[in-house]
C-alpha cells in the first residue's frame, strides 16, 4: 500500500489545485455528452484533497441501492489506463471480482457482455453481468482526451452458456443491480484524472448502512487496483 501511495503522491505535486481546476473547465462542456449523467460533480474541498494525493470518495442518498463515488489523479497516462480498464477478463487478482468471462461481443469492443463474480464474506456471494458501452461522442469532441467507460447490469442466467460460468452463478446470488461510469480526462502524458461511480443494489437482505459502507470502500479498492493493473500488467486492449 505505502508505494501506491507515493505513487500518487509523486503525481499530485506536479500539479496546484488551480492547474487541474483550469483543465477541467477546458473540458467541463464535455459532460454534456455523457452517458451516465447522474453521476455527482466532485465539491472544489474534495479536489483539494484529489490534488493533494488522496483518493477521495464519498456517497449519495438513494432510494433504492447505494450511490457511491471516488476520484483520483492516477500516475498512467489515458491511453494506458483506458486499455487496463477495458481488460475485464484479466482483472481478477487485482479487482475484489474473482471471476471474468466474456459472454457476448469482443474484448475491449463497446456494448461487450462479461460476466462477473464477487466473494462476499459472511454472506452469498454475488454475480451480475456487465454490459459496458464507451462513449464515442465524448472521445470524438475532446480528440480522445476525455473518455467516458458506462455500465449496467443484468442477471439472466440464459446468456451464462459455458460450463464454469453456469457452475459459478448456481453458488452464488444475482445482484440486484449495478450501473455507473468511469470518467477519465488527461492531465498530460503521464498523469490522468479519474471519476467513478456507482449506483447498485447488492441485492438480498443487507442493510442500507451496510450496503453504503461496501459501496465506497469498493470504489476506493476499484480505483486503486485499476492503477496496479496497468503499471504491472500490459493490457491486451490496444493503447490508443
């Protein structure tokens, strides 16, 4: 953990928080594109922190689920981070999913279908798959500067069709729902800032506190395990 935090740390002074405050209102007309607008702004208290080398996060009340949020300033250049985070198949060991399958459309493709399983302790664990959609229209206007990655879910065990993915969800509980985004925007060609969000419903009987709790630390552990996947491993998702 103490080197991933230099890590972050060595980025965020090369940066002032009126440097990284310019940059995002360069691209602030972009959001306008996204695909997942719900997602929250992060306060200017929090993006003193995010510069000053913490990953900050933070949740939302919801009426159904929990809404939970992160962001960071990441020592991996966009194209690098965009490649580790589209590489679902070869995140388990680094993410807390222990299982990845593709189901349905390419590796790395927009609009692809992955199957993913989670080990929960002390309770069922769960599986959801993931359909996962890069916005075009968000690349195309910022000339690849800024990229959005949205996802949802779904839980039809029908479209579960290879033996080891069957055998996987019939230990395990659908979960109720998960839909979100990764918003990244490039600081320069080292350094990238990142949002996450999340709206889900681990589904079952789990206490809303409960269920907020996992949510964000969730969104810590994703954010930080996206950044060790792509210094330790090279993604098979081309880097464009």
């Amino acid at each position: 953990m103490i080197p991933l935090l230099l890590a972050w740390a060595t980025t965020a002074q090369a940066w002032s928080v009126e440097e990284v405050q310019t940059r995002l209102s360069e691209v602030a007309g972009h959001r306008r594109l996204r695909l997942q607008r719900e997602a929250p702004a992060v306060s200017e208290p929090e993006l003193r922190k995010v510069v000053a080398g913490a990953v900050v996060t933070g949740t939302r009340d919801a009426t159904m689920g929990s809404k939970a949020y992160g962001a960071a300033i990441l020592s991996v250049g966009l194209p690098t981070l965009w490649a580790a985070l589209n590489d679902e198949t070869r995140h388990p060991g680094y993410t807390a999913v222990a299982y990845s399958e593709l189901l349905e459309g390419r590796v790395c493709h927009s609009g692809r279908r992955v199957l993913q399983y989670l080990p929960v302790p002390f309770i069922t664990d769960r599986w959801w798959i993931g359909v996962l959609t890069a916005n075009a229209g968000v690349r195309s206007a910022s000339g690849g500067s800024v990229r959005e990655l949205a996802f949802d879910s779904l839980t039809d065990p029908a479209l579960v069709k290879s033996p080891g993915g069957r055998e996987m969800i019939q230990s395990a509980q659908p979960i109720g729902f998960s839909r979100g985004a990764w918003f990244l925007v490039a600081l320069d060609e080292r350094s990238t800032y990142v949002e996450y969000y999340v709206h889900t419903d681990p589904g079952g009987k789990i206490p809303g506190s409960m269920a907020s709790r996992f949510a964000s630390r969730g969104v810590r552990e994703n954010i930080e395990a996206i950044q060790r996947f792509a210094k330790e491993v090279r993604p098979s998702c081309p880097i464009e």
